[in-house]
C-alpha cells in the first residue's frame, strides 16, 4: 500500500504521519512496510483526542470554572479556551511529537 493511501482522519494522526516522515523517516517506513502505520495513526489519534476531551471535561466541572462561568461568561469562554490550547499542546508533546531515541543519538553524548 503507498504511504498516500493509508487514510486515517484526525489531526493527531496527520500531525504524527509528518512527525515520522521528516524526523524519523526510518522508523516511518518500517511501519509502512509492515502495515502497522495505520494502526499506530489510530491509536495516536485516539489516544490524545481522548487526553483532550478528559482534561477538558475536568476543567469544565472545577469549581473555578463553574464559579466564573456564572460570574462573567466571556472570562470562562476564555479560560476554556486556555485550558484547550494547554491540553492540545500537552497531547502534542506527549502522543505526536514524541519519539524514541535512536542508537545513533545515544552514541552523540
């Protein structure tokens, strides 16, 4: 199957499939010649889309949300949207931008 074919919707996904492709090309085709990428896209996916959603839905039932969203709306609005762009960034780093270190790193230091 070409690299183009495997088709996993999601942002995770796509974010992980550049990931691999510019700084881990080989580990990237190990996957793709084994037929595992698609799986592993699947479960980034969703794996930080659920990490997302459970941080949120904490946030959204703390009291300083609860006592802010009767207080001033637009504020909440606003911390909600902080709480989402640190919960995106936080699955980023944990699920998409994370990579083993090769044997050729590890000799470097």
């Amino acid at each position: 199957m070409a690299n183009n074919e495997i088709k996993v919707q999601g942002k995770y996904a796509e974010q992980r499939r550049e990931i691999l492709e510019n700084h881990a090309p080989d580990m990237y085709e190990a996957m793709v010649e084994s037929g595992s990428l698609k799986e592993h896209l699947e479960s980034v996916q969703k794996s930080a889309e659920q990490y997302v959603e459970n941080y949120i839905a904490r946030y959204t039932n703390s009291d300083e949300y609860l006592k802010a969203e009767k207080k001033d709306p637009a504020e909440a609005m606003r911390m909600l949207n902080m709480t989402i762009l640190e919960a995106e960034d936080a699955a980023y780093r944990i699920w998409v931008a994370n990579l083993p270190e090769t044997d050729e790193e590890n000799e470097e230091e």
